[in-house]
C-alpha cells in the first residue's frame, strides 16, 4: 500500500480496542529503507534530546504496529508495551539541543 505522507500528518490514532490515543503530529522516516518508523503525537521540534527521548517513549507509535490507515489510523494493542521498551540512539540523534 502506498500514500501521501502528507495524508497522515493530523489523523486521529486508535487502538484496535477503539481508544482514542491522538493525532499524527511528526513522522519519522528511515531514509535508507525509505519508510515510516514512527508516529509522534507531538511535535519533535524546539525539545532538548531528553524530552525527545520521552515523547519518542510516551507519545509515539511504531509504524510497525500500524494495522489501518483510513480515515484513521488503528493501531495494534501492542503499543503500549513499546513504551516500556529503550530507544536506541539513533531515533534520538538529530533532534533536541
């Protein structure tokens, strides 16, 4: 499946159970593979590393969990699990101060 990224900047995200979990604020791509590796809901811009390390944790979605993208996305149950999981440093890289 492909679409516009653009497309999913704003879109509500569920879980399959039906909460309501945010809204696409950032997406991070790995540009090698040429992929989406997450979804924050909350911008990444103007935060030192430390708080980009927490919304990375707190606040984002692994694409990988993605099971529906529509007219919103549905994420698996799994998600919350990957909050307790270390981010390794190079998702961090690049952003805060």
């Amino acid at each position: 499946m492909t679409m516009r990224l653009s497309r999913l900047y704003g879109m509500d995200i569920y879980s399959d159970a039906g909460k309501y979990l945010g809204r696409v604020i950032d997406l991070i791509l790995d540009l090698e593979k040429g992929e989406v590796v997450r979804m924050t809901m909350q911008p990444l811009t103007t935060v030192s590393r430390e708080e980009a390390r927490k919304i990375l944790r707190e606040a984002s979605v692994l694409y990988k969990n993605v099971k529906s993208v529509e007219d919103v996305v549905v994420v698996t149950k799994g998600t919350a699990a990957e909050k307790l999981m270390e981010l390794p440093e190079e998702e961090v890289r690049g952003y805060g101060r």
